[in-house]
C-alpha cells in the first residue's frame, strides 16, 4: 500500500508559501491544500468549536480589491508544473470562484472543491448551480463522511447522496475527514460513509468512481 503526501499551506508552512509548495513537490507530494484551519472564512468558527489557539486574523487569498494575492498564482504555476492536486481547504465561496477562474488561465488541471456542500465553514458551501459551473470546466468535488456524521455536521444523508447525484458521481470524490479526537478512524469512517450512501440509493458504480477511479486520476494511480 502506497503513502502519498501533501502539503496544507497553514500559517505553519508560511502560509500562501510558493518556497513551501515547491519544497513539498520535490519531495513528492502529489496535493496542495489552500489553507484549512488558518483560512481566514472559517478560522474563528473551526478554532471556537475544536479549542485551537490560532493566533492572527486568517489567511484570505483575496485582497482588498478581491483579487487574488500573486503567491497564490505563483503556487498554482507550481501545481502545475508538478502535475499535483489543487485542494481548497477552507477557503470562502468567493475564494473558490476566484480560484477556479485563475485555475482555468493558468492551466491547472486537477482541481478539488473541499467540503463542497458544507455550511459549518462560514460562506464555503456552493450553490447547486455553481458546483455544476465548475463540474463541466472538470474540477471535482468533494464529500466527506463529517458531514452526516451526528457528532460533526450533522446533514442528513439523503440530503448529501441527492447532492452527488445533481454533481454527478464522475465529478465526485468520496473521502472521510476522519482522525480527528471526535470523530471514529479513517477506515470506520469511509466504510460508513460507503454504506449509507450506499442505504440512500447510490448504485456500485457511482461509489467506485469516487472512492477508486476519481481519486486515482487525481493522484495520477
């Protein structure tokens, strides 16, 4: 079984670091994540819930013109280079439009929407219309477990498993956010996952390509 890393650009690595992304490439990681607990549109609501003592403001990728800090197309140009994953973390529904758009100019081809329905991360979640926008430029989404789960989001599966199949599964990709203290282990987590959306009408097919064929293209398997 194959271990592959990755680099979240948190205010550990320096933030919005393109040195930090190109270092993590070299030494071959195949995922980039915008920032997560350190973005700026989740950082005081993901600290007050989970007690983490995140010191600053948060990092936003937009400035006060709402356009894109350069790093951020610096690191881009990097994921492309290295043919990695681009994954958005936490940024806001404005930040993943915004870094969609700048995806598609600058060629990046492997792009992930993180947490794509979830509204626990302030403004993130997308509308139905617009993760469809971005399905047909190629860039896929994300679902995890910690959304139905009763302890973490919540949602009702149904809910979630109706959203999959308004993205398409051949746009989806299945994963867990386990591992956490309040959450069950990564393998619990995904085999939950699999067989709810499995009870809530989702066939054999739709589940492989987002837990195998999806995320094996991503990562170039």
């Amino acid at each position: 079984m194959a271990v592959i890393g990755s680099i979240c650009l948190e205010y550990e690595c320096g933030g919005l670091n393109p040195h930090a992304a190109e270092a993590a490439t070299k030494l071959g990681a195949r995922a980039v994540w915008l920032p997560v607990f350190s973005s700026q549109n989740s950082l005081r609501l993901v600290a007050q819930k989970r007690g983490l003592d995140i010191k600053g403001d948060g990092i936003s990728l937009l400035d006060a013109n709402g356009r894109l800090f350069p790093e951020v197309s610096e690191i881009m140009r990097i994921v492309k280079d290295g043919d990695l994953v681009l994954a958005t973390g936490h940024i806001s529904r404005r930040e993943i439009l915004a870094v969609a758009e700048k995806a598609k100019q600058i060629g990046v081809s492997k792009l992930l929407v993180t947490h794509c329905g979830s509204d626990f991360l302030s403004e993130t979640i997308l509308r139905p219309e617009e993760r469809l926008m971005l399905t047909r430029e190629g860039i896929f989404m994300e679902y995890t477990v910690w959304e139905i789960l009763p302890q973490c989001g919540g949602a009702n599966p149904a809910d979630v498993a109706a959203a999959i199949r308004n993205d398409g599964a051949q746009h989806c990709v299945m994963s867990t956010d386990c591992g956490g203290l309040e959450r069950s282990n990564t393998a619990e987590g995904m085999w939950t996952f699999i067989s709810t959306m499995l009870k809530c009408g989702l066939t054999d097919e739709e589940i492989a390509f987002m837990v195998k064929r999806n995320p094996a293209r991503l990562l170039g398997l």
